[in-house]
C-alpha cells in the first residue's frame, strides 16, 4: 500500500518540523468528528463542514521557518 501525498509531506520533514507537525495535524483532526483533511495545492488542508479552517497557515509558517 502507498502512501498519500498528504502523508508523505508530513513524514518527509526533518525533525523537529514533522514531530511539530504530526502533533498539529492529530490535533486538528481530534477536535472535531466534523473536520477533514484533503490534499490542495501542494499543502494540506483541513475542513469544518467543508469550510476551509485557516490552519493552513500554521503550516506554512512552520515550513517558512525550516530553511
């Protein structure tokens, strides 16, 4: 079995980032049974009753301070 792009962009990170990471993203999606992640533009998302969550930031800003 393959893995999903979504997938494989978190576990692809160097530590600390995918540790930080995987913890944001398990968080998110146990918040709420309503939430989903979907893979757009290259990035992960996160949806609350198909409404984008603003989240997606927070990744970007992790990866921003990566390099």
């Amino acid at each position: 079995m393959s893995l999903r792009a979504i997938d494989t962009y978190f576990l692809e990170k160097e530590e600390p980032v995918k540790s930080y990471l995987l913890f944001l993203r398990a968080h998110i999606l146990n918040t709420d049974a309503d939430i989903s992640e979907a893979w757009k533009y290259g990035m992960p998302f996160w949806k609350l009753r198909q409404k984008a969550l603003i989240l997606r930031i927070a990744v970007a800003t992790i990866q921003e301070h990566q390099h």
